[in-house]
C-alpha cells in the first residue's frame, strides 16, 4: 500500500469509528443517553414507589385503628362527619363583633 493509500484508510476508519461512537451514545432506546434517562426514571419510579409503601402503611393503621378500636372510630364520626351521641346537642355561638363591624 501506499503511504496515500494508508492515510485514506486511516481516514476512513476514523471516520467510522466516530460514527460508531456517535451511533452508541445516541442511539435511540438503547444508547448511553437512553440508558441514563431509563436509570434516571428507575430512581425516581422506586423513590414513588416507598412513598406509596408509606402512606399504604399508614392507610392500613387507620383502617385497623377504625375496625377495631371505638373511641378512634367515634372521634373520627364526630370530627369528620359531625355526628351526636344519642340525646347530645351542640351550642354554636357567633363570634362576637368588634366595634369596627357593627
């Protein structure tokens, strides 16, 4: 081979590598920067994953507090549902005004 010959394969190799690097790093699904955006996505996915583990856990306290414990399941119909014990009755007063309101 000639020293022409040579350096026009030594260009045409290189050319070829860099677009195989080029094809690696950006190739679509399955490039470096695809794999870095799917691992990007596992962390975040499994961060949501153990604060839905959380709250299921504190869903799951409540619901057993509210099947088996009676002074929580009547704390909770008073406090969210309004509800009266058998011959209660509930006195609301109305804030009083200030001068500046009447």
């Amino acid at each position: 081979m000639s020293p022409l010959q040579q350096a026009r394969l030594l260009k045409i190799c290189a050319i070829l590598l860099v677009c195989f690097l080029l094809w690696v790093v950006f190739a679509p699904g399955s490039g470096l920067l695809a794999i870095w955006r799917k691992r990007s996505e596992l962390r975040s996915l499994t961060e949501q994953n153990t604060q839905l583990e959380a709250t299921n856990t504190h869903l799951q306290q409540e619901i057993d507090k509210l099947q088996n414990d009676p002074g929580y399941l009547e704390e909770v119909a008073r406090r969210e549902h309004n509800l009266l014990k058998k011959n209660e009755r509930v006195f609301e007063f109305a804030p009083r005004k200030s001068a500046k309101e009447e």
